[in-house]
C-alpha cells in the first residue's frame, strides 16, 4: 500500500512540473506573440526636450526621418502604436537610451529590417544607428 502511494505521488508531482512548463512555454510564446511587430533602435542622439511630450514627439519625429529619409520604406506617424525611450532618463553609463518601436504592422517590421543595407549610404546622423527585434528575456540569454 505504501509503495502505491509513493507512486501516485511521485506522477503527480510529474503532472504537477509538466503543467508547470507548459505554462511557461505558453507565456514565453505569448511574449514572443506580442512582441513580433515591435523594434529596438540603438545609438538614437536623446532630446534634450524638458517635458517628456516633446522628447517623445522628438523620438518619433527622428524614427520617421529614419524610415522615410534613410530607408525609403515609406511609414507614416499613424503606422506607429507606441515609441518610447527604454530605461531611466540622464542615466551616466548609458549616455542614449534605446528606443522601442510598436510597429502596427509586421508588414512594416519586415520593409524596414530589408531595407537596413541602405543606411551604409545614409546621412552620418543615421549611421550610428542599430534596428534589432525585441526579443523575449530568454531569446536575449540564448543569443
């Protein structure tokens, strides 16, 4: 009898870290999900706007000029849901804070990281630039 119960317990603690990972897996993927219209420019000069309105306005203004100018993919301020700086403002050991870039489209995502090739041949404000995905937590700790 004893040894029975010691068996329906050990495959319930089996079911129990099963669940457990599958769970995970399913937030990772959820993650993964919203994350997959979404980019992270490195090395974009700060605002130095006094109200974060305006260095938002900057941000995007700057993100426009990028895609529009330097990229020739063609995004206007509508195909943005959200542009923000990553980070704490006027931190010394990261003089530029990146910026995360909602995307509404995925359509948009892939125009912009094909056409990354031509900022060799942009202006020298844009070259500096790096556009990578927004990866999950354990994306970045594999790569």
């Amino acid at each position: 009898m004893d040894v029975t119960l010691e068996k329906v317990t050990e495959n319930i603690q089996e079911v129990r870290n099963s669940l457990s990972e599958t769970r995970a897996k399913a937030a990772e993927q959820q993650d993964k999900e919203s994350r997959r219209n979404n980019l992270i420019l490195y090395k974009v000069p700060e605002s130095t706007q006094p109200r974060a309105e305006d260095r938002n306005k900057a941000d995007i203004d700057y993100c426009l000029q990028l895609f529009n100018n330097a990229l020739h993919v063609g995004v206007s301020n509508e195909d943005f849901i959200q542009v923000f700086s990553l980070g704490k403002r006027g931190d010394d050991t990261a003089p530029t804070r990146p910026l995360l870039i909602q995307l509404a489209s995925y359509t948009f995502k892939n125009l912009i990281l094909e056409s990354l090739s031509k900022l060799k041949h942009a202006e020298q404000k844009y070259k500096n630039v790096i556009v990578a995905h927004d990866m999950t937590k354990t994306e970045r700790e594999e790569c």
